[in-house]
C-alpha cells in the first residue's frame, strides 16, 4: 500500500500561511485606520490650540497696557 497523498498537508500548510497573512493585514489596516484617526483629532484640536494662544497672548498684552496705563497715572 502507499500512504495517501501529501495533499492534506500542503492545504493544511496554505491555509495557516492565509490566516497568517490576513492577520498581518488586519492589524496594518487597523494600524493605519487608528494613525488617521490620530491625524484627524489633530487637525481638528490644532485650531483650537491656535486659538487659546492668541486668547493667552492678547490678554497678557491688554495686561501689561492696563499695567503700564496704571503706573503713568
């Protein structure tokens, strides 16, 4: 008799090499998708970070005017 053919093995071999695949492409997917995301809460809160600068400095510098208006009188 013969023993049976290698097939199972090499289906066996091809399914684990797939699975494997797919997992690294999953988790570069969902590296990716969690990168964007990352760049989107950026862009938006960037705006704001901008803002609150302009806010902090104009106060300081209306501070320093009412500061040094005080000190002529």
């Amino acid at each position: 008799m013969q023993p049976p053919p290698r097939k199972v093995k090499v289906t066996q071999e091809l399914k684990n090499t797939h699975t494997e695949q797919m997992t690294r492409l999953h988790f570069k997917h969902q590296t990716e998708c969690d990168l964007l995301e990352d760049m989107r809460y950026e862009q938006v809160s960037l705006p704001h970070a901008c803002t609150d600068t302009i806010l902090i400095s104009s106060t300081a510098e209306e501070l320093r005017n009412v500061l040094t208006d005080r000190q002529m009188i």
